[in-house]
C-alpha cells in the first residue's frame, strides 16, 4: 500500500496522529488507546522511466504492519518480541478499532439456505443471540444443540427481528 495513503487511512479511521520519522524513512506509529501501531516504509520497486527495474523516485510503500501494548516493549537480550504482526492496514485498523456487530445481543436470526449451513444443520433455523461479533452465539429456538460453546459465522446469518 503506498506510504501517503495508508497514513491518511489510519488517521481517518481511527481519530490519530501518525508520528513520522525525522529521515522520511523508519517505523511510522500513533498510538490508540491503550496500544501501539506501527509500520515501515521503503522505496517502492517497478520499472522506472528509463525502462529499468529499481527503485522509483519519490514512492514510497507501507509494509511491516505491527501492533503492542504500550506498556511492553521487546527485550533485546532475550527472545521476547512484544506484540504481534499483521498482514494489512485494514486488519491493523480493525483489530484497534474492531468494526460493529452486525446482529447487536437479543436480535432474533436465521441461518441463511447456504452450503455451510445446510451441511451443519442450522440452515432456516431461528434463534437469538447472545453473543455478538463476528462470530455468533445463538441460543437456537427449534434445535436441540448438544454444545453450548458453538459459534457460528455472522454472514451465514439473517436478520428476522431487531433487539
């Protein structure tokens, strides 16, 4: 992702200020809440005007998506590293910022006529959540569920009744 744009993205998304290095080059972070993101950037490769292959003058990449608690860094004479690395700047924006439930606590739903529901059994059934997120606890009102535990995935899922 060019460097400009996903600098303006975290910004937008998040209400934050991204520190930039002093050299135009180096680990961009913010801070949200509690936690630390962070990214690199480095010259963007291609073929340049001249027809050759390099490095393209004047564009930059964002890459090397990481996030921590600000409390805890890494330790250099061990083999701890803080935190975690992610693949994209929407994954690391929505694991700050997680997006909102679809279906909200005491919604009543029904799973969709789908592969995957059909095959697990839990296609056209209605139940209510109770808990929300990307994946749903449904206290199912037709079926008896042997597990308590099971989640299943918000898209296989449609609304029947708002909470």
């Amino acid at each position: 992702m060019k460097l400009e744009k996903a600098i303006k993205k975290i910004e937008k998304a998040l209400g934050v200020k991204v520190d930039r290095p002093t050299d135009g080059r180096g680990r961009y972070w913010f801070q949200y809440g509690n936690r630390v993101g962070s990214f690199l950037s480095q010259a963007e490769y291609g073929t340049r005007e001249d027809g050759t292959y390099g490095h393209i003058k004047g564009q930059w990449e964002a890459m090397n998506w990481h996030v921590r608690r600000d409390n805890d860094h890494s330790d250099p004479h061990t083999d701890y590293f803080a935190g975690y690395h992610l693949d994209n700047c929407t994954q690391l924006i929505e694991n700050l910022k997680p997006p909102v439930a679809k279906f909200p606590i005491g919604c009543l739903v029904r799973g969709k006529e789908n592969k995957r529901a059909t095959r697990q059994g839990y296609a056209g059934k209605t139940g209510m959540v109770i808990e929300s997120g990307l994946y749903l606890k449904i206290k199912w009102m037709d079926l008896k569920v042997r597990y308590d535990y099971l989640t299943y995935p918000e898209r296989d899922m449609e609304l029947v009744s708002a909470a």
